[in-house]
C-alpha cells in the first residue's frame, strides 16, 4: 500500500479513528466505531468496563450561556466530582509521549487522550475557581490582560472570543486555558467542556497571540460538531475510569444542528477534470467508502468532511480512491481559437502608426490628477477617489488635455521647444447618478512646423496644423468627410480659433489653439494648437469608405482659378460641397489657394481663390471643352452662393 500524506486542510484526519477513517476508504473497509461509552480495557488499569450514570444535575453545580453564537455554534459541558489526581498509567503516559505531548495527570492526560483519538479538543476547569457557578462564552468588553496555562501573560483584544466566569476570563476559547482555572493535585470537582467554534476566530487569535496548541490545530481546521456531545460522553467515561468519582448529566447548547452539506456531481465532472472515465458503479463505490451519500446526481457529505465543500472535490476523492497512476500523462489538449480584438482596435492601431509618422510621440500618463487640474476641462465635477495616493491622484482624469499640457510644460523647461504628443485612453465622467467610461485620442503640438531645417522658412503651428491632422486622419481610417463649425464657449480654446467637429451632423470632437489664460496656468509661453477627439465614436466611422484604387491619368489635366467675392460666414467646405454639387464628369478636384480680406473689399466680405482641375478619362481636353465646363461652373457658384467673380 501507498504511504498516506495529509494535506493541511485534513482536520478530520488529526486523530486516530480520522487516519482509521481514511485507511479504510482506501482499503475499502468498515472503521470500527469509537463506542462513546464503551472505552477500551487498556485504557486504565483498574475500574469496571461498562457504561456510566449520571448522578447528579450539573444545573446544580454551574450555568451555560453562549452569547457569540456565530463563533461558537455548539458548547457542552459536564461536572465530575470526587476525582483523585495522581499520574496517569505507563501506557497511557506512554501513548501521549509518544504523540509529543507531555503528560501532567490523569484528567489531563485523559483530554488529550480522547483528543488524539477522535479529534475533538477538550478543557477541564477546577469547579472551585469557576466564579459565580457560570460559564459564559462571550467576547470581553475591552482589552484584557490574561495568563495562559504555560504561564505567559498576554493581551486579550475585545474580538477575541473568551470562555468567562462570573468574575473573568478562565479560557481563551479554541486555544489555551487559563491558570487561574487549572487542574490542581487537591482538585476533586472538574467542569468538562467540548465545544466547536468558529475555525476563523480561533486561527485569528492564535495568530496574533503567537500561541498554537494542539488544540487550536484542531479547532482552526473545522472539528465535526455534530460529535461534540458524545466525545464528552467517551471523556467522561475514561475519566471515571483513571480518576473515579460521579458524573452529573450534560448540559448541550446546540440550538441549530449542522446540516450535512449537499452538493449537485456527475460523473461527467470527473470525465471532463481528469480525462479519463471512471465506471458510475465504481464513484458509488467510492462515495460509499467515504462515507458520502449519492443518489440522483446529488451528494450529501458527512459533517466531519469540512474540506469537501464543490464538485471538484469530489473529483479530487475520487481520483484518490481510483488510483492517480491510472490517470494516463498526456500533453494537455488545448484548444485553439482566434483572440477576439476589440472593435475599435484596427481603427486605433492605424492612428497611431498615422501620428507617429507625423512626427507625434505617444504619452502615457497616469489615469489620475488634482480636481485643480481639470476645473477648465470638465463640466461636471470630477469623479473622485475616497482613498486616493495624494491629493495630486485624488480624481479620476475626465480629460486628457491637462495631461499632455503638464507634458509640454516639463519638456519646455527642459530645453526642448518643438512638441507633439498624443495620447489615447478612457476618461470619466459623473452626471451625479451614474459613472460614465469613454475612450479619447487628444494631442497637442507647440514649437515650429516642421522643426529645424534649412530648405525653408519654418512657421509656428498653428490652428489649421490641428485641423488638417483631423482631416487627415479621418481620411487615413477611412472615415467620412469632417465638417468644421464654429464651436461655441470652449473654457480651454482660444474663442477666434477653435472649431467644433462634426460627422453626419453629430459632434465627435474639438480642435483649436490653447486660450493663454489656461496656458498661463501652466507657465506655457508658447501657442499649443490641440485636438481632443471622442475614439469611440470615430471608431464607429472607421472603414465608412473602403479604399479604392484606379490606374493613373492617362491624360493631362488642365487647371482654371476663379476668385470668388463671398460673404465671410460661407465655409471653404460649403463653397468644395457647390463644387461637387455642379456634377460635371470632367471636374477632378478643386482647391483653395489664396484668401483675402482687407482694402478693396467690403466689410463681411472675403475673396478666396480655387483652383479647379479638369480631366478626361478618354482624351485630351480642348480650351473650348474646359472653357465651357468652367464658365458653367461658376454661373453655379454665383447662383447657389451669392459669390461674384473677382
């Protein structure tokens, strides 16, 4: 037979009849039974074997009252008087040495003895030092200081559950008694205690008292507490026997019985865990062996099995019982399948490559800043954290302009004036009933153009940098047209040169120059243009135009200006829709140029100068062909926009 190992969460296996218990399940015997009242004859030495009687009302001697039911759910105690303490015979003595424990006498010895053999730890108390005739099971009202039976003194915190008497704690329950209660050499009354408690409460204060004993061992693992009662009965036989005297009857708190837990298997969760099938006649088998009822797919598990607590488990008996070495070793079987992306994954892998190639620089910052940060920024108040880091991480960011903001302000102070940056992430936003989450590609840019360079004169960037990044970018992901309108009162953007961005008429972003009250927040001297773009709605837009390829011009293309007089609130993208709106086949694309206002022109006016490109798919066009198709057009223009010819 294989050597048995047991793992910690095994409490039923610290005792003899536990380890019993298991030997048989392998084996596939019966465990003899522990008699409660039928103690073996090697026990003792001396005594008659046979069942006891009570011989008095242990109401007579003490009182039971548990009022942290939840920590101790079932308490049992028992009076024994006219005991004789003396040393406990060599076999016992022996037996206990043998488990480590060292012997004291004989009514200790016998807790212990019991202890090893069923798992359930005891306590036996001096009747004379339980004041009051009570016992309660209660946590103390405050900290306590308390001395152990090793003869340590320690700090007792009100959550730690205590066994008291009328006057004080005389036991640290589940853990160690005390040594003002202790068994003496002249003590002829003892009060007995089997209890269950709460394995969290025992492990917590033994932990913190650094105070492990063979009895929290057991209490911190789960004993069954459907057997405390008759554990006390097997006890007190054992100490009629080694110790004499008369035994009053049992007072049991026990007001809601442990309900053997029930939990839905089939054998398919054994099939689908181990991969290999094992015969229904045989898991019955196996149940039957540890003792586990199974009928109709459900499996009600004995209440000293406290690990067993899912179909896994049950699983994990069964391959116990049924042999590990039959389960077969195989490579696992894992099955391939395509990694879902997100949807707006492919639309924001091509903008980055696309700002990247511009010459931007991903940022990442932290998802947190200062209220003080975003009060241009946000409309609502930020959404805030209880416990944040600092006060500089105390709300969750509901823009990402600050942050790129913070960016150039460290980059400039450090000698580098040419800026551009993005950065794409969810921000958050309260309307005071609900969190709201949204994905945002903001970017900034400051300094020149084009950076340094000696083959031409390099300009600030400025407003239409921002607005033809937007553009270009929408055309990149294969979005619709963008139109640019007047935004309105924008805290951050410079009231003469922002704009409002809108697809199909809803708006999907803002881009503008910075206003210089918030860039002197910042101690910015310089412009910043930016955009500040809602992601999941130009996600949405990608892929809205597929791309499509043609064969190159095989004929020239002839090129007509016109400069049109307008008023000033016509848009270039109202006067390139008149354009497409004419229909001609012969128009390939149309530009402006030049605009101008000032001397000459009257006010609300403004003359902007287009080139129109003119081609054929099947010659060469004539002056006449382009003339006529160019004069049509801009009788249209005059028509449709109330333009003049300049």
């Amino acid at each position: 037979m294989e050597r048995l190992y047991l793992t910690p969460n095994r409490g039923d296996c610290l005792s003899v009849f536990g380890i019993a218990r298991e030997v048989a399940a392998i084996t596939g015997c019966k465990p003899k039974p522990c008699h409660p009242e039928r103690p073996a004859r090697r026990w003792c030495s001396g005594g008659s074997e046979g069942s006891h009687a009570s011989k008095g009302k242990i109401k007579d001697f003490i009182s039971v009252e548990v009022r942290e039911r939840e920590k101790c759910p079932r308490y049992c105690a028992r009076v024994i008087t006219g005991v004789k303490i003396r040393p406990s015979s060599v076999e016992i003595a022996g037996r206990l040495t043998a488990s480590g424990i060292r012997p004291v006498n004989n009514v200790v010895d016998a807790t212990n003895y019991i202890m090893l053999q069923t798992g359930q730890p005891f306590h036996a108390f001096d009747f004379r030092f339980i004041r009051g005739g009570k016992i309660l099971v209660d946590m103390p009202k405050k900290a306590v200081d308390f001395a152990t039976l090793d003869g340590v003194t320690r700090k007792i915190l009100s959550d730690d559950l205590m066994i008291m008497d009328g006057a004080g704690p005389v036991a640290i329950a589940g853990v160690m008694g005390g040594a003002n209660s202790e068994v003496k050499p002249d003590t002829d009354t003892i009060v007995l205690e089997s209890a269950c408690f709460k394995p969290e409460s025992v492990r917590r204060t033994a932990k913190r008292l650094g105070l492990s004993s063979e009895s929290s061992k057991r209490f911190e693992r789960g004993v069954d507490p459907s057997e405390v009662a008759s554990n006390l009965a097997a006890l007190t036989a054992l100490i009629l026997k080694v110790a004499g005297g008369e035994a009053s009857d049992a007072i049991d708190v026990y007001p809601k019985a442990a309900a053997k837990k029930k939990i839905r298997f089939s054998p398919r969760d054994v099939s689908s865990l181990l991969g290999i099938e094992v015969p229904a006649k045989d898991i019955k088998k196996y149940f039957n062996f540890l003792g586990i009822a199974y009928a109709n797919n459900i499996c009600t598990v004995p209440t000293y099995r406290r690990d067993i607590i899912g179909s896994a488990d049950l699983t994990e008996e069964i391959a116990r019982l049924h042999g590990y070495d039959k389960i077969p070793i195989n490579l696992p079987e894992i099955k391939m399948s395509a990694v879902s992306k997100p949807d707006a994954h492919s639309a924001t892998f091509k903008a980055k490559n696309f700002l990247v190639s511009h010459g931007f620089f991903e940022a990442v910052n932290y998802g947190f800043c200062s209220p003080q940060q975003l009060e241009s920024f946000a409309a609502n108040e930020p959404v805030t954290l209880s416990n944040p880091l600092g006060v500089e991480f105390q709300a969750m960011k509901s823009s990402l302009v600050p942050g790129l903001l913070e960016n150039i302000r460290h980059n400039i102070s450090h000698g580098q004036d040419n800026i551009k940056l993005f950065e794409i992430r969810p921000i958050f936003a309260s309307d005071g009933a609900k969190i709201s989450e949204e994905i945002r590609l903001a970017g900034v840019m400051c300094g020149t153009r084009s950076g340094l360079t000696w083959a031409f004169k390099s300009e600030e960037a400025d407003f239409f940098d921002a607005k033809g990044i937007c553009e270009a970018l929408a055309k990149h992901i294969g979005a619709p047209r963008l139109e640019f309108k007047k935004a309105g009162q924008i805290p951050f953007l410079h009231p003469q040169a922002s704009a409002a961005i809108q697809a199909g008429g809803k708006e999907i972003g803002l881009c503008g120059l910075l206003h210089p009250g918030v860039a002197s927040r910042w101690d910015i001297k310089k412009d910043v243009c930016l955009f500040d773009l809602k992601w999941s709605e130009w996600a949405k837009l990608s892929n809205y135009f597929k791309p499509k390829f043609k064969p190159a011009e095989r004929f020239p293309k002839v090129r007509r200006d016109v400069a049109l007089l307008i008023n000033d609130s016509i848009s270039a993208a109202e006067i390139t829709a008149a354009v497409s709106g004419f229909g001609s086949k012969l128009i390939r694309d149309a530009k402006p140029f030049d605009i101008y206002k000032g001397k000459g022109i009257a006010a609300g006016k403004k003359s902007i100068a287009w080139a129109i490109m003119y081609a054929s798919d099947e010659r060469t066009l004539t002056d006449e062909e382009v003339n006529n198709a160019h004069s049509g057009l801009i009788s249209y223009l005059k028509d449709k926009l109330g333009a003049e010819v300049r």
